[in-house]
C-alpha cells in the first residue's frame, strides 16, 4: 500500500467540529475507554493522580504585586479555580488567609461558559485594576474583561474585548495598548495580531488609534508600557517568526527608533540599560552571551557591552531576573543549574557571587522578585526526588525556608543519575535516569521522555504524577537532553533546525539504544512519550526507529509537516522546522513527516494518541489522521481526544488524571508483560 500522498485521504478529519469527524472522535474515544479505563488498576490509580493534582498542601506559586502575592489555585472544591492573595505575614503560615478575588467555577455556572483561567495583568504601580483573560474551555483565545479588584467585580463599562488571540497590556489608568482581531486584514497568518493600537477608555475599540503595523507574513504585533519609576517608555515589536524580532522605541511624537540589534537577539530595556541576549556571534561575544549597554549611549551609536555571562561547551544561560538593584543569574553546567548574584560596581564593571549552593543533579529558579522596590527574591530548588522547597530572602541578608513540598511518593531504593550516549554523528547527548539505585538488577520498564525543539530545556524537576504512576510500580524513568532543545544554548537548537531536524532524533534513538546496552532496559520493555514537538519526535521514532521501542505515548502532537503551517498557529513554526510551500524545504520536510512515513510494509509498535478538541495551536488533525491511518494499516493504535483543555490536553485535574491513568496504563500494560 502507497504512503499519504497529497492526496489526502483524511482530509475531512482535520473539520474540527464536523459531525463526521466528531462521531469518529466519539468511536475511537470509547475504543480506548473499553481497553485502558476498564484495566482492572484504573480507577486506583486515577484517584491516586488526582490526589496529588487536589492536594491542599502543595505549595500555592506566587506573584507580588505591591503588598500582595496573588496566586491562582485549582483543587477539589476549586475544579476551574479561585484567584486570590495574601500577604506575606500570612503566606508564611502552613494555612494562609487568602483573599478571594474571583472565583472561576462560579462564573462559569453563573454564565454557563466553560471558562478557563487565562492570566491577568494588574494596573501599575496602584494595581487597583486587572485585564482579565478567559479562554473557553482551554483553548489559546481569550475574552478579555477589566476588573476592580476593591470591588471583587468586572467593571461594566470597562475594558473588554471579544474572543481572539489578544495581546493587551496597561498603558496608564484610562489607556491600554491592545492587538487583536479588528477583521480582515487585521491578523497574520498565523492567526496572531497584525496591529497594535492605543485605546483609551470610553471610546470604541475600533476607533483606537493605531500605532505600529506589522506584515502578514510576520507572527505579530505587539507593544508595552514601561513602568519602571522614571523610565516610563513605550515600545512597539513585530516578531518577524518565531526566533527573530524587531524592536522599536515608541517615542510620545509617535516616532520609532529602531533598537539595532541582530534580530535573533532577545533584547529588553531595565532601567538604564539596554539587556540583549545574541543567539549568534555578535560583537565579539559568542551566540549565548549575556551584555549590558548604557541605553541612551546604546541609541547614539556607542556599542560598548558589558559582558554579564559567557557560555562555554558545557555552560549556558538558563535565565536572569533583576532585583531592585541587582541581577539574578541562572546558569546551566551539562543541565544541573547554578544562581548567582551580580551587581553593578560604582566604578564600572560588575561583581558576581554565589547566592545559593544547589544539590547535584537539581534545578533552581527564580520564582518571584520585585524589581521596582526591593532586592527581595523567591527561589525554588527542587529534583526528580527531591519535592521543592521555595526560599525566601534579601540579596545582603538572610533568607528563609518559607514552603516546602511533601513527597508525594516513595523514594526509597531510587536514585537519579546523569549518563551521556553517542550519537552517530560523534555528539555526547545527557541524559538522566531515575530508577532503582545501583546497578541493574536485570531490565526492567523504562519510559523516555524528549522534546528537542525550541531552544526547550528539560531540566530535573519533582514529578509526583510520574513518581506514582511510574516510579512506585518499579519503572524507570528517563528524561533525554536532545539537540533542538536549548540546554547547551543557541547552537544546541540551531543543530536541529529546519533539514537538520533527524539530529535531535538520532540523539534520541542513541539514548534509548544507550539504555539497552547498560542493562536498564531491553526495545520490548522501552516505551517513549513526548508532547507537542515532543510528539513529532515521538511520530519520528514511531517511523524511523520502530524497532527501538516496545510502545509510544504520542500527546498534542505535530505530525503532518506538508500541512502543519496552514493549520491553526502552525505559520509561526516555519523557522523551525521550514515552510511546506518552499521549493528548498518541502522534500526534507516530506523526509521528516510521520503522517507521510507510515506505509503497510512495517510493523509499528503500539501507540496511544492524544489531543484536544479545543487545542487552536497544534490542530487536532494531526493526531486523527495518523489514527485514521495506523487504523487502516492495522496498527495498535488508540486515540483519546478530550473536547476540552486547549493544548495542555486538559482542562481541570479530573481530565489531567484521566488522560494521565490512560497513558500510564497504556505503558504499562505493554512495557510490563515480559516482566510480569
């Protein structure tokens, strides 16, 4: 039997909400209840995720905002959640008093909506006022509605705006810079705003004066206000595709100047200094530098960089967060993280010091800081068996253990460990392991997870849903630092772009035959699982090294490459994998598409699909085609297809422990036989 041609016959199936696609989605949806939610374990172990996902004693993730840190919170009794805050004082203590600001759940029962909690941005410096985002049922578009924090209520005459891809940020009390749908014309092509206009309040919002344009073939538009205490400015963006950007200086005369730095740089103004972060060589400094300009001197032509961090081979940037009056520093040594503490020296130059000693094997991250006011910082330190524990402190004083997470499931007689494989082309790739401790006492489950795209790392995290479903059965588990990913920087990712792209999956396939070969685990006992671009990787090893694994969790996924730029947001990932219409990249990327590579004269391992109804980002075309066409070709394949949760797949902890229960039941049921 011949491959999917251009000819596809599963077009139809890419109609979202189509009755004939649907009653399919409805068919396979109750194939794979009757095979994985009946297992005699999966209702046990449902319950036993969504306790983890409802537990009342994780630790509630903060932002301040002036007195106040606000938190969003999901649990039993909150399924859609409450948005609420605290003070600090009261944070401290094991059961904090929170403020209610707006309950979720009961806006959706009142507006008979199911709404999802899309974020808010708060009005600065009185944050008296919020902009409020919704998103129906999880997808990425939202409704956005102002609301009057004094009063717990929308305000009726305010700031609103109809169901699109909005961007919206305060500009002053009465005035906001919003991009969204205003019609034809008013969107790219990837479905994002093509314009940015200045709304002031009481005036419609089709009369909002535009300020900046971007081109359709760009991802789009967008601008912000800075309120940094006397550096108020505003500045206006196009983001070219999804890793190159133009940045312009939007003066009060409606001037721009442009900010002239290579258009792969990340760039941003602190204060007074222009940050830029080079993806590439750029004055002197190597692709993942860290420089500081003076930036006034900056927009005069003076190119003078102070450089606050340069990357090695086995060093990168991770992240940097400012304090009143320093910068926070995280940096990556072959994946484990380090933070340290630079401050600007009167006389020029910067001094740096450790701020925290971090466990082997572990991740640290800024959590929160405050940088208009103090040097006040939360930091998060955990492992894969290690819960986290969130400190809070002063850069020059003491710090404090202000919340610490219990275990969620057994550690003992497990260890985690980093290993490196070779892959063909002679590249070390790390990889972790966390499994029984010491050596193998003969092979046993191993799951592999991977992303390698995006300049995406994967650092050691806590995982207390793979700890019980996985960890606790007597599986392994195994995380892959592929190329693609940004764990070595830019030229990591750059090694897996566009025709590249069968390096971040061999890199894969060297770790999953790196893993046999110590014994860990044998190709009938190895399963895989990756979302997204993780689930193109996983479509890769499905087609190119079926013979490797035993079963594969495919989540969300990306898997037709000759379509996936005309599908929902798919334009905005050309620079990644390459544009389906370019006579120079549609054969590579035919090469790489699993929807095109599966053809009758393999066998394929067995494979569990899942993806959304409501995902407007990765289609759900994708995963119901290669359905449809591992169905025809009499594969094992199953496909879960949840109406709701946009592209995280679900949207509350009932429907995140379900598709989790299925896809561990799944691994297990194929990966354990030869051990059971």
């Amino acid at each position: 039997m011949r491959c999917v041609s251009d000819e596809d016959p599963y077009l139809w199936l890419e109609d979202i909400d189509g009755e004939a696609a649907l009653r399919w989605v409805a068919e396979r949806n109750a194939e794979t209840d009757a095979a994985l939610a009946a297992d005699a374990g999966f209702t046990g172990l449902k319950e036993r995720l969504r306790e983890v996902l409802d537990a009342s004693d994780r630790i509630p993730r903060t932002v301040r905002h002036g007195s106040y840190l606000y938190n969003f919170w999901r649990d039993a009794r909150n399924a859609r959640g409450v948005w609420r805050r605290t003070t600090l004082e009261q944070y401290r203590k094991d059961d904090p008093e929170w403020e209610i600001l707006l309950d979720v759940d009961a806006l959706a029962e009142a507006e008979d909506e199911k709404w999802i909690w899309a974020g808010a941005q708060l009005r600065h410096p009185d944050h008296g006022r919020a902009l409020v985002c919704l998103s129906r049922d999880g997808g990425d578009a939202v409704v956005v509605r102002e609301y009057d924090l004094a009063a717990r209520a929308f305000v009726e005459d305010g700031f609103r705006v109809a169901e699109a891809k909005t961007r919206i940020g305060w500009i002053d009390a009465d005035t906001v810079f919003v991009g969204t749908d205003f019609g034809p014309g008013s969107l790219t092509d990837a479905g994002y705003p093509r314009t940015v206009r200045r709304w002031r309040r009481g005036t419609p919002l089709e009369d909002a004066a535009q300020v900046f344009e971007a081109d359709t073939g760009d991802v789009a538009a967008w601008a912000w206000h800075d309120t940094t205490p006397g550096f108020e400015r505003d500045f206006v963006a196009r983001w070219l595709d999804f890793f190159r950007s133009e940045m312009f200086l939007l003066t009060p005369d409606a001037t721009l100047t442009r900010i002239d730095v290579p258009d792969d740089a990340t760039a941003y103004a602190h204060r007074g200094y222009l940050i830029v972060a080079p993806k590439s060589a750029w004055l002197g400094q190597p692709a993942g530098s860290l420089l500081a300009f003076d930036f006034d001197a900056f927009l005069a032509g003076d190119r003078t960089a102070q450089v606050l961090f340069t990357p090695d081979e086995r060093t990168a940037l991770a992240g940097h967060s400012w304090t009143r009056h320093h910068l926070l520093l995280e940096t990556m040594r072959d994946v484990s993280t380090r933070i340290e503490v630079l401050t600007p020296a009167s006389g020029g130059g910067w001094t740096r010091r450790a701020l925290a000693d971090v466990p082997a094997l572990s991740c640290v991250a800024v959590a929160d800081t405050d940088p208009d006011v103090s040097d006040e910082y939360f930091l998060d330190v955990s492992g894969f068996l290690q819960p986290s524990t969130l400190h809070h402190g002063r850069v020059d004083a003491d710090s404090e253990i202000l919340k610490q997470a219990p275990a969620r499931f057994g550690t003992e007689g497990l260890a985690a460990e980093q290993f490196f494989a070779t892959s063909p082309d002679g590249t070390r790739v790390p990889y972790f392991v966390i499994g029984p401790a010491g050596a193998p006492d003969g092979p046993g489950p191993a799951l592999l997870y991977g992303y390698g795209g995006f300049e995406v790392s994967l650092t050691p995290s806590y995982d207390a849903v793979t700890g019980r479903a996985w960890l606790e059965r007597g599986g392994t588990y195994v995380v892959a630092n592929i190329r693609g990913g940004g764990e070595y920087g830019p030229d990591w990712h750059r090694a897996a772009l566009g025709a590249q792209r069968p390096r971040a999956y061999e890199d894969f396939a060297a770790v999953a035959g790196d893993l046999v070969a110590r014994g860990i685990t044998t190709p009938a006992m190895l399963g895989a699982m990756g979302a997204s671009n993780g689930g193109l990787l996983m479509g890769a090893m499905l087609t190119r090294f079926p013979h490797l694994f035993g079963a594969l969790v495919v989540q969300v996924p990306l898997l037709d490459m000759l379509r996936f730029h005309k599908l929902l947001a798919g334009a905005s990932w050309t620079a990644e994998f390459g544009d389906p219409d370019s006579e120079a990249d549609r054969p590579h990327l035919q090469e790489l598409s699993p929807y095109h590579r599966l053809t009758a004269d393999r066998a394929y391992p067995p494979v569990l699909l899942t993806t959304s109804t409501r995902d407007d980002r990765v289609h759900p075309g994708h995963a119901r085609k290669a359905a449809a066409r591992l169905r025809e070709l009499g594969q094992p394949v199953l496909l879960h297809e949840n109406t709701g949760g946009g592209h995280a797949g679900a949207g509350d902890n009932e429907q995140t422990a379900h598709i989790e229960a299925l896809a561990h039941t799944f691994l297990w049921r194929h990966l354990a036989r030869e051990r059971d």
